[in-house]
C-alpha cells in the first residue's frame, strides 16, 4: 500500500496569486442551500488558499455553487462556472496502453499483450512513461484553452474484469484470466498512472468494470448477472481490492449489467457495503457511459420508469458521475429528483466534493509551478526513450507457442510475408488507442532487418468475409493535379476552408454538423491522403474548424473493382462513391474528397484525435490465393501474419459474421479464408512460421500440428514489426507468457451470460487444452532446483522461500517464474490450482541464480461459500516453475508440501 492516502494528505503550499490561475476574485454574492444570500469580501477565498487543507478548499468551493451548478458538475463534460473562476472539464480520458483518443502518442502493447510480459517492473514503468505523456498533452491542451474529451487527467483504466471466457470482445483489454495475476498488474499500472508525490497525483486512473461483467456486448446493458458470494469474492472482486487497498485507485467505474437484480451503479451491496464499507474506498464513482439511462429503458433494464428516480437511485447508492455520451446525462434530472424529494441535496454536495477532489489533488486549481507533474512537455511525446520501452515491451509480451527447431532464423534466407496481417496497422493497435508515433507492420519489420531484396509479400486472403487486413492509403503513384503552370504534376491539391455550424434540425440523431462556406484560405499539395492537422491551417489554432477539399485525378495502376476506406465525401468523375467501383488501369478518372473536421459541441469531441484522417482502397478482385503462392514461390521461409483485428472482435461493434457477435466472437477458430490460406502455403513444401494476431484465445489445432512455429502476438504496439523480427532472427530470446487459456474449441462451455465459475479458465476447467495459462517457449533451456521453503507455517503468516535457476542453454535470456498453490484440505471447493506469485528474471547461457519470492498471508486463504476469507490450514501442494505444475517438464518445476497450522 502507498505510504499516504490522500484523504489524510494536506497542503503545505505557500499562497496564491488569485490571477495566476483562475482570475482574480472579486466580491460575488452567491446562493447558499438554505437560499440565503452571502457577501464574499475581496479577500482570497478559502478554495484558492494552497495552504488548508484540499477536503476543506474543496468544502468552501461546493458550498459556493447552486444547487443547478453542482448538478451539472457531476456530467462527464461539466461546465465551467465564471462567477467562480472553475473551468470546464471533462472526465472522459483513455489510457488503456498509451495515452488513447488524444492524438499522438507512444504505443504499447495492447493491455492483454502487457499482461503477457508477466513483468510488474516493466508495467509500472510504462504506466509512468504514459501518464508523463498524458501531463504534457493536458497542459499543451490547456495552454490553447482546449477543455474537450481526451484532454484531462482522469484516466479510465485500467479494466480489470476477469477474462473469464474466450468469446468476450473486450477480453483483449484485460491482464486475462486470473485474479491474482490481474491484480498484481493492476496494482502497477495504477501507481504508474497516478504518481508517488505526497501532495498531487500525476494523473488519475480508473478501475473498471465494478463489477461482474466481461460480455456478451450485445446485451450488457439488460443481463442480469447472478452470482455466488463465492464466485463474487474468489474471482470477480479480488483485482478490486487490490486496486483500492493496495494501489489507492482514485476512481471506479460502475457497469452496465445488473448483479443479482440490481444495477452496478444502482447497487448498495457493491457500491456501499463492498467498494465504501470493506475496501473503505474514497475517491469518486462514475457510470459506464450510458448506464444510468438503462435503468429506465425498456429496451435495457427497465428497473424504473422515471429518468429522475433512475438519477436519484444512482447518486444514493454512490455513483458520483453520470458518462452520458449520445444519451447525454441523466443526471440533468437531479433537479426534479431534489423538488420532489427522490434525494437530498446533501448526497448531491456529497457527490460534487468527492469529484472535485480528484480536480484539487490533480493540482487543476493550484498554480502550475507548484505541482511538479506540470513540468512535463511535448518534446516527450514519443521521444525515443519511449519508443525503445514499447519495443521492449513487444519483444517481452510475444509468446512463442511452437518450434519445431526452425527458429530463430538464419540471416541470409530470403523470406515470403504473407497473411492479411502482414501489412495491417490495425493489428499493432488494438481498441482504446492513441495514433502511434512509428507504426511498423511485420512486413515493414522484416524489411527494414532483411533488407527490402530479400522480402516478398501478398495478403493471400481477407481477414473473413469483406473485411479486408491490406488497405492501402491512396498516394502520388495514383493521384496527379494539373499546377499553376498548367503542367501535371503527381499528388492531390488541397484547399482548405472555413466551416459554418448548422442548426440541430433532426432530433432522432443529435449531433452538431458544420459545413463549409467561403472560398479557400489555403492550399497545399500532397503526396499522401493521410494527415493529422491538430492545429487548423486557417487560424493556426490548436483544434479550429476547418473544412478540406482535396482534388485531382486518380490513375489506378491495377484495373479491377475498388473500396475505399475513409472518412468523407467521395466523388469520381461527379458522381458520389458509395460502394465499390469499377476502375480501369492508366485511365485518368477526376477524383475529389470533402471533409470537415469540427469539434461536435454534444458530445465535446473532436474526431481528428482519435485517429489521423486517411483514405485508403484495395482492389477487391484480387487474385489473393494465387498471388500468395507466386511471392513465396522463391522463398527460403515463409512467415504468415494471421489472425483477427479490432475491426471485428471489441466493444459492442456493429459486426455479424461467421463466428464473430456484435465484438464478441461465437467461435474461436480461425475464419475459413485463412485456415484454407494456411493449408495452402504448408503444402508448398517450406518452413511456415505463423504469428498470430488476436486478442482473445483461438483454436489452432491444425496449425500446431502442421506448420514449424508458432507465435501468439496479441495486439503488440507500434514497435511490433522490430519486435518480432528481433524474436524471429534470435537477436532476443521470446520470453512472453499467455494470459489466458487456449482451448481446442468451445465444446462444454457454459452459456456466455452464465457466470458461474464452474469450468471456466485454468483454475476450474476440466478439460483438455491446446496451450494452458502460463505456457510460453524460449530458446534457452532453464531448469529448477534447490527450492527451499518451511516444512510447516502457522495460518496467517508470510510464506517466504527460494529456489535456484539455471540457463542450460546456450544463448542469455529472461525467464518467469510461476509459483501455483492447491488446497485440498479446504472444506469447500477450491481452484485445482491457483497462482500465487511470478517473477521474471534474467540468466545468462550457462549461469545459474538463487530466486526468492514471498506470498502475503493473505493469498494462502480460501473463500467460503459466504464469501469470507478463511486461513487455509492443512496441506498447502505448493509448486514454482515454468507453468502450471501438471504442464512443467520435470526439470522445469520444483515441488513440495507445506503444512499450515
């Protein structure tokens, strides 16, 4: 646990120059809560005083506002309040893997691939090196005056929900399957985020979803999810305890599904008694977006009719915060709730100070020369440093599953890439990410380590269906413009434009549109349709409108039927692309793009942050199988870069196909395009390396018995392509572990909304599996030995051991260590096994080193069937190695029993 707490912590700062940060405060009357009217002197008010404590600044500010006023600070994109000087601030920030949603930024790997390092050191480090980006892009932000979503500090991550079945889309945002392993992360990432100073946090992380809840997307906002007390407290909760009482979150976010008939955020058993009651949790609480208006739509939970009582339930029952997104904000209903007595406006104050003071330790109403993680600047947004940490990063989280002695690879082979992952950046990203500073695919990895001569490509197939892994962005090969000389020149012309916001005319989709008007006000020529303008090219203003039209002609090089992916209006030869079309190669065809970048005022977004604005194409009518065959015709080795992509496995998507759910999957094969691409390579008689691509388990049982190797690379980062030419060629040795269990297929699952444990992942499932949690290749051979640890220990102690390591191998690399526990003197069921501790540690060829680990007292307990934790006494089977003790090679685990008395 932090050596403080916030709630105790208080400020020793000299005072303030009122001007410095808010303006100068001048006599203002303001309304109390009885209605009485107060004249505040010209003297410095309470809240802007550096030296009291922050609970009472943040008291006198609250009690300064009106009732209207502190109802809508508890909106994710609260108002400012002139009178009093409190800037507009919206909640909503990202930083799952990298500081999300807010232009560039450094990427990591996707959280499933962090938690496949089973490295706390190394998380704990990135989380630091994230939130210092995220410093320096909130005080870039806010030096432009920019108070819009993705531009605070209130991060909300970590999701710390339990990956409990492999069909969950959103799985790919988890530390996977286990409790204590995702806990463990948590408690690093959270302390990265949110900084080691007395006084200020760096940033404010979020432990989500609270609780129970890990898909189906589809239905999440009406599943009612019913749960023992023992399944509550061995599996889903113990991640958010850790968060709280060991890592001091600053907030949680409740979920969308009910708990046993009550909605997350509407729950008195999570909210009160478990999240403020046993884990005494201080900071503040905010919806999922949306959550609040389930309780009372019918085509959700319907637990309520009335918007106001939905409000005032979840204010009661501890939900401080109200995400509303499209639906806007229930909470906007409070009012009634206050007139008709639904709530008191004392919970409401309640409410407002808990959210406030997450703003005050941020340091948002103090000086900026006086909170030291101000100092941060966009010269380290990307900087090298941390490109070479995400790289390190993706060489630690890759999972070698297979090798049949064909890896590392020799450096003079030559090398077919094939696969619709090969060149597709989608997959280095996964969802909730920031635009990547260096993206390289493994056909660019390869390339920049071989050399481009020794490399061939071809996509071989789509990723299923018509989803496509190869778009190409549209460039001077294609695109031509007639200059100012009338000569032709290759590239796009570009003008851009100021924009006009249009009144809301359609109600049923309420969003703010703009559209251009004038004449152009700049103009450039482009060599690629793909830009990132942060600042408009009119006004030079971080985040103005500004509306672009892009012309010339398009020359297709290949002819054939062609899609285009991008945001905007497309027209060729005049007319309005709106699906495929049929172009020929060497005709010129007159082309053009209308887009407008506007922040929409609704939701407080501006779009060009997500991602860089691009438009790219692929012909449809490709020959993919047949080309495939032709780029490895002549290759030493092939390497197929398979699997899925966000595009079709997240958060409740708008995506129905063959094996894949609105973001979750109803299959875990691979799809038929691929598999049959696969096969096809294999039978061209060369070694096949595969590297997978997914987010989520999948069955590759036809793969692992056919083809030479094997790796699971998750969504690894912007640094992927470097990485993973590094493991292929032997430059490191793979050292990443899986997260989550593979299985052969889906075959005796339970339903996917059944959330019972019976049966589901490692520490429950019965049957027989393709890769088990905790596997993972390396090229070195370690072996265990000399495990020393008590013969008996009295229930309720530290169990402290150590073992020796050695690196039989021949070449230096870093090895995880597992310790796993079984209790079969319990008088209930327990896990067969359960990890308990892991460490990572580095061994050069040859070398040996003496290992000690400690497991708390308070992991060698058991959860009753009331949810209690009890001190396990008996016969604790306790086992340290290279996996689960059942799956380790003999050399590879060392055993013993310990007797808790």
């Amino acid at each position: 646990m932090n050596t403080f707490r916030f709630k105790k912590a208080k400020s020793t700062l000299v005072g303030l120059a009122v001007s410095v940060i808010l303006g100068t405060a001048g006599c203002t009357s303001d309304t109390s809560e009885s209605g009485q009217t107060n004249t505040q002197s010209q003297e410095q008010p309470a809240y802007l005083n550096t030296s009291l404590p922050m609970q009472e600044r943040v008291k006198d500010l609250v009690s300064r506002m009106t009732l209207e006023e502190k109802i809508a600070q508890m909106y994710n994109d609260a108002p400012a309040i002139e009178r009093l000087n409190v800037p507009a601030y919206d909640y909503w920030n990202e930083a799952l893997h990298g500081v999300a949603r807010a232009g560039n930024a450094t990427v990591f790997p996707q959280a499933i691939g962090l938690a496949a390092m089973w490295d706390k050191e190394l998380l704990h480090e990135i989380a630091t090196v994230i939130s210092d980006e995220g410093r320096a892009k909130h005080h870039y932000f806010k030096s432009a005056g920019i108070t819009t979503r993705y531009t605070g500090l209130t991060y909300w991550s970590p999701n710390i929900n339990i990956f409990r079945d492999p069909r969950w889309g959103r799985g790919q945002e988890t530390y996977g399957e286990d409790p204590f392993l995702t806990g463990e992360l948590g408690v690093e990432f959270i302390t990265g985020l949110q900084g080691d100073d007395d006084t200020y946090l760096k940033s404010a992380a979020t432990a989500k979803h609270f609780a129970v809840h890990n898909g189906p997307e589809i239905t999440r906002h009406s599943d009612n999810y019913v749960v023992s007390d023992k399944d509550l407290y061995e599996t889903y909760l113990p991640a958010f305890e850790k968060a709280v009482v060991e890592a001091d979150v600053e907030a949680v976010m409740c979920a969308y599904n009910r708990v046993n008939d009550l909605p997350a955020c509407g729950s008195d058993m999570l909210l009160k008694e478990i999240l403020r009651g046993k884990y005494q949790f201080d900071g503040h609480v905010m919806s999922d977006c949306g959550a609040i208006a389930d309780f009372y739509d019918p085509k959700a939970h319907d637990v309520t009719r009335a918007p106001a009582a939905a409000a005032a339930w979840a204010v009661t029952s501890g939900t401080d915060l109200n995400c509303g997104t499209g639906r806007l904000s229930s909470y906007a209903n409070l009012n009634f709730a206050v007139q008709k007595g639904l709530i008191s406006e004392a919970l409401i104050d309640q409410a407002v100070e808990r959210l406030f003071m997450t703003r005050f330790k941020l340091g948002m109403f103090d000086p900026d020369e006086q909170v030291g993680y101000a100092s941060h600047s966009m010269d380290e947004v990307g900087s090298s440093e941390h490109l070479a940490l995400t790289q390190k990063a993706t060489e630690r989280s890759l999972v070698l599953l297979k090798n049949n002695g064909v890896l590392p690879l020799k450096k003079d082979v030559k090398v077919a890439v094939i696969g619709p992952n090969a060149d597709n950046r989608d997959v280095l990203l996964g969802n909730y990410n920031a635009q990547p500073i260096n993206p390289v695919t493994v056909l660019d990895g390869i390339e920049q380590y071989l050399g481009e001569e020794a490399v061939t490509s071809a996509p071989g197939s789509a990723l299923i269906a018509d989803v496509y892994g190869h778009w190409q962005v549209l460039d001077s090969n294609v695109l031509f413009h007639t200059n100012a000389l009338g000569e032709r020149e290759a590239g796009a012309r570009v003008e851009y434009f100021n924009v006009a916001t249009l009144p809301i005319t359609d109600f049923t989709n309420v969003h703010t549109n703009a559209e251009i008007v004038g004449d152009a006000k700049a103009t450039e020529t482009r060599s690629s349709l793909e830009l990132y303008r942060e600042v408009s090219p009119i006004t030079n203003k971080v985040l103005d409108d500004f509306g672009m039209v892009i012309s010339g002609e398009l020359v297709p090089e290949t002819s054939g039927n062609y899609r285009f992916d991008g945001e905007g209006e497309i027209t060729i030869d005049g007319e309005v692309v709106t699906g495929p079309v049929a172009l020929t190669a060497g005709q010129s065809y007159q082309f053009s793009v209308t887009k407008v970048f506007a922040t929409d005022q609704l939701t407080n977004t501006d779009h060009r942050m997500r991602a860089k604005w691009q438009l790219s194409w692929l012909n449809t009518s490709e020959a993919l199988v047949e080309n495939a065959k032709a780029a490895a015709k002549d290759a030493d080795v092939i390497v197929m870069a398979v699997g899925i992509s966000p595009r079709i496995e997240g958060e409740e998507m708008p995506v129905k196909l063959e094996g894949f759910n609105y973001g979750d999957r109803s299959s875990i094969d691979l799809p038929a395009e691929q598999s049959a691409l696969i096969k096809e390579m294999e039978a061209l008689g060369k070694p096949v390396v595969l590297v997978n691509f997914s987010g989520s388990a999948m069955a590759l049982n036809w793969e692992q018995d056919n083809v030479d190797a094997i790796v699971q690379a998750f969504y690894p980062g912007e640094a992927t392509g470097t990485a993973l030419a590094r493991i292929l060629w032997g430059e490191v040795s793979p050292s990443g572990r899986l997260p989550v269990t593979f299985y052969h297929n889906l075959d005796g699952f339970a339903a996917f909304d059944d959330y019972d444990m019976t049966n589901r992942t490692y520490r429950y499932f019965n049957g027989d599996v393709l890769y088990p949690f905790g596997y993972g290749l390396s090229y070195a051979n370690f072996s265990y030995s000399g495990l020393n640890a008590p013969q008996e220990l009295s229930a309720g102690s530290d169990l402290a051991l150590s073992f020796t390591l050695k690196n039989d191998g021949e070449m230096d690399a870093e090895q995880v260590s597992q310790l796993y526990v079984s209790m079969p003197d319990a008088p209930v069921d327990t896990p067969k096994v359960a990890l308990k501790g892991f460490t990572r540690t580095a061994v050069n060829a040859g070398e040996s080193t003496q290992v000690s680990m400690v497991v708390p007292a308070d992991e060698l307990v058991y959860i009753n069937d009331k949810g209690d934790k009890v001190p396990y006494k008996g016969a604790l089977h306790l086992s340290v190695g290279n996996g689960q003790p059942q799956f380790a090679a003999d050399q590879e685990v060392v055993k013993t029993v310990i007797t808790l008395l």
